[in-house]
C-alpha cells in the first residue's frame, strides 16, 4: 500500500474480490470519508496527518470505528 493518490488506490483495491461474511470498509473508502481531503486523501497524507485526519474522519468517532459491525443480542442488527 502507501499509493500517493487516491485513483490508483481504488483501481488496486477493485482488482480484488472479497467473498467474506462481514463487512469490510477498503482503505481508499475510509479516506473518502474524511471531510478534509486535502490533508487526508490519499493514504500517505494520511499517515502524515493522522492526528488531525482521525478528527475529520465520520467512521472514527472519539477513537471509536463506526463500521458495520453487529452488536451480539440485539434485534437491530446490520
């Protein structure tokens, strides 16, 4: 990984299949998740700026991932 821009990041990442059971967000989808782009596009930007990224990024919450992930006995399960 450590692509410098996002396109090649997307074209690697879509040349695999997964066929797991759960779901899994790819790098470049928790990048485009951040709301500061600029400074956090790309996987190198990111590891650069992580402590400002991790703060604009909406699947990252107080250190806490905000994925599609089940909660065990619940009935509002993903």
């Amino acid at each position: 990984m450590g692509y410098k821009d996002l396109p090649t990041q997307i074209s690697e990442e879509n040349a695999t299949l997964w066929s797991g059971k759960i779901g899994l967000i790819t790098a470049s989808e928790y990048l485009r998740a951040n709301s500061n782009l600029e400074q956090c596009g790309t996987y190198n930007a990111n590891q650069s700026n992580v402590s400002i990224c991790k703060t604009t990024n909406w699947t990252t919450i107080n250190d806490e991932w905000l994925t599609i992930t089940p909660i065990i006995n619940t009935s509002n399960r993903l």
